[in-house]
C-alpha cells in the first residue's frame, strides 16, 4: 500500500511542470516534426500568439494565431 501511495505523490509532481507554456519572443530556427512553439509577435492581434507546429522535410511550418490563458503562458526568450 506505502509502494502505491508514494506512485501517485511522484506522479502528481511529474505532471505538475507539463501544465505551464512557454511563449517565445522569436520564431526558433529549428523546430522538430510536429513539435509546437507559442510565439509572441506582431503578426497576430492583441490577446493572442502565433503558434508554430513543426514540420517533416518537404513541408511548410504551420502557424495559426490561438488565444491563451494568463495562467498557462510565461514569456521567454528564444536562443537563435
């Protein structure tokens, strides 16, 4: 029962860091296959960020503006 109660505890810590996003001032040069970066630019009205999902080799990025919570989002800067 000690074993099963100490799982869920480490687990609840685990996830607790995969809630937050972070929102980039620049787009990153290198993004892998369907990984997705928030970045914050003037391309996309106030309220919102472009999000950027990678891509495999032959095809485009994919960049749509969505809105996020306040809560969910911290600013960062990207490393060119």
């Amino acid at each position: 029962m000690r074993i099963l109660a100490s799982v869920v505890v480490v687990s609840c810590f685990v996830a607790l860091p995969c809630s937050a996003q972070t929102i980039l001032k620049s787009e990153p040069l290198m993004l892998a296959p369907y990984e997705v970066a928030f970045v914050k630019d003037a391309s996309c009205p106030s309220g919102k960020v472009l999000k950027v999902t990678g891509a495999i080799r032959g095809l485009h990025r994919r960049k749509a503006c969505v809105a996020l919570a306040g809560e969910q989002a911290s600013l960062a800067t990207a490393t060119p």
